[in-house]
C-alpha cells in the first residue's frame, strides 16, 4: 500500500489499541498512504509518544491525527472515536481493529474479572466496532475493516492461553457475518490470524509465565521459537505489512477471509 492508493487526504482510519507493537506499525503505514489516523490507547504518555511517532511518516500536510485515551472495556470509547469523526474533515475508509491479549490463565484457573475483561475487549467491542464502522461505511461508498485476531482461533496453542483459545475464534464468525451482510454496501471484512510476535505485551506475557511456572523467561521464549517452523517471533511491521495489503486496493477480491500470519504454527496441527 503508498499513497497511490487514495485520490485525496479525505480518507481516515481508525485503529485500536495503537501506542505500540502491531498496531502502532499499522497506523504508521496507513499515515504514510495519506489517510488521516485515530489511534487509540490507555496511557496518556504513550499515546501522545504514539502520535508523535506516527507524525513522522507524513506525506500530505493536510493530513491530521487524533487520539483517544480509553480502555477497549470502556463504555464511551467507541462514542469517542466517533466523535473525533463527527468533528474533523474526512471520510471513515479503513479500521484496524486490534484488541489486547487476553490473561493467561489454565482452564480451572480463570477468574471471573479475566473472564469479564476477555469477554468485553474480545468479544463485545469488536462487535460494536463492527457494525458502527460497517454502518457508517455503507454510507459513504464502503471502506475496508481488519479484524486482528490470533491463530488460536483456528488451531487452540498452548493451555495456558485458554482464553484466547476460546474467545479468539469468535473474531472470526463476527468478521464473517458483517462480510456478507455489507459486501453489496462496498464494505470488506477480514481477519489475521497471527501467531506469537515479538512485542512488548508478548514478552509481558513472557515475564507473566516465568512467574506463574517458575521457568526461566528465556527458556519460555526459546520454547516458544522452537514451536514456530520459521523458528523465531514475527516482528510487528511483517503484521502490519499484510494488513496493509488487506487495506489496499491489491486486495479488492478478498472478503470475509481467515488468513494465517503466523509463521506456520497453525499447520502443524492442521489435517488440511
């Protein structure tokens, strides 16, 4: 995707939870195609440092950016973004919808609040995302949504991300549903179904394990390497680079799709 892709800066994106790893990489390269960006985060710092970030791929000086500080959880963050679209120039053409991942936890484990909070931030807000995106695309000529899920939606990974492993695929059946219902309206839905990606959350989650198993965080990430056929994490810009692509008008024929990012971990426990 470059800025080829667009006839103007009249275009806006939105992506979620976008102050670091795969979705501040998408933002970036949205930014640099013209479009105008929301981004979106919880820490006030980080975001502004996200911003800032993002600024520097600027190729139309009428290009703008925006911010809002929310938890996915919140009530209100959705009526937020929708208010920044209400008061700047532009038309919603693209949204990124990434989500935090959920706690790790064994199946007996799980507490009702990391149930709660999955549920939510996996499930209820993406929906929501959904259908206000698709509902005010369809009345501007269309525009194209990116679900960011994980591949546990297809092939369950490692028990301790039980909560992944159950809620993840549901990005899926959503995506699809809204797919079919708005494809007539010029809307395209699909979803990434990424694998484990070397980000600050993931090494997070890293530290988390090490302290709930007593393993050394080392030998947790080479484990985790050794899982992979490409054997190493992927970096956040080869996500961002397929949602990209998704986003452009290379993808025109693409609708409703699942596709795996996730360096072959999926086909190892595939029959396909």
């Amino acid at each position: 995707m470059n800025g080829s892709d667009l006839s103007d800066t009249n275009h806006v994106a939105v992506v979620t939870a976008s102050t670091s790893g795969i979705g501040l990489e998408v933002a970036k390269l949205l930014f640099k195609a013209g479009y105008c960006v929301i981004l979106n985060g919880r820490d006030p710092d980080r975001l502004k440092n996200a911003i800032k970030n993002v600024s520097e791929t600027r190729v139309h000086p009428s290009q703008w950016l925006g911010g809002v500080i929310s938890d996915l959880t919140s009530e209100n963050v959705i009526d937020s973004i929708w208010e920044i679209l209400e008061k700047r120039s532009g038309q919603l053409k693209a949204v990124f919808i990434n989500t935090p991942s959920p706690a790790m936890a064994l199946p007996e484990e799980v507490t009702a609040t990391q149930w709660s909070y999955a549920f939510q931030s996996l499930v209820r807000f993406p929906d929501e995302m959904l259908r206000r995106a698709c509902q005010t695309m369809s009345l501007t000529g269309g525009g194209v949504v990116v679900v960011n899920s994980s591949c546990s939606a297809r092939i369950p990974i490692d028990e301790e991300f039980y909560l992944s492993n159950t809620l993840r695929m549901v990005s899926v059946a959503q995506a699809r549903a809204f797919a079919r219902r708005y494809v007539n309206k010029g809307v395209r839905i699909n979803v990434l179904l990424t694998g484990f990606t070397d980000t600050a959350l993931t090494r997070s989650l890293a530290g988390t394990l090490s302290e709930q198993t007593g393993q050394n965080m080392k030998d947790i990430w080479s484990f985790w390497e050794s899982a992979i056929p490409s054997r190493r994490l992927a970096r956040p810009e080869e996500i961002a680079q397929v949602a990209a692509f998704l986003f452009s008008e290379h993808s025109s024929y693409i609708n409703g799709a699942a596709i795996e990012v996730d360096g072959g971990l999926s086909m190892l426990n595939s029959n396909i």
